[in-house]
C-alpha cells in the first residue's frame, strides 16, 4: 500500500476494525517485507504513536458496514 491510502485498523480491546485512517508508514526488514505500519486519523491528521503490525492494518473496504450481528 502507498502512503496516504484509506485504511482500516483493527481494535486491540475487541477485535473489530476501525475506519477512518490513512497509511502513514511502513517499516520493513533487508528483503522487503513489511514489519510495522503507522497510521494517521483522517479527522485531524494526527499519526497515533504506535507501530502497528502488518495484519492489524487493511485497506478500508468500500460499503463496508459494521453490521456484523445482522
């Protein structure tokens, strides 16, 4: 993914994915593989503090909607 691309993150305390965020970052190792991503909040335009894992961040998913007990 490149910087700036609309991303999804997913909640450390249930789970769930959250949206509102673009892909600030990303950390890799000497063959390129992807360590850490960052994140900014697309409200305000702060990055959060934290490195996230790989798979805690994924590209927002259009019509998505958080309507899983449906």
């Amino acid at each position: 993914m490149k910087t700036g691309t609309r991303v999804e993150v997913r909640n450390r305390f249930d789970g769930a994915w959250s949206r509102g965020f673009t892909l600030e970052g990303e950390g890799t190792d000497d063959q390129g593989r992807i360590l850490w991503r960052t994140v900014k909040r697309a409200s305000d335009g702060v990055v959060l503090p934290e490195q996230f894992h790989p798979v805690d961040v994924r590209r927002e998913l259009h019509g998505h909607r958080s309507t899983w007990w449906l």
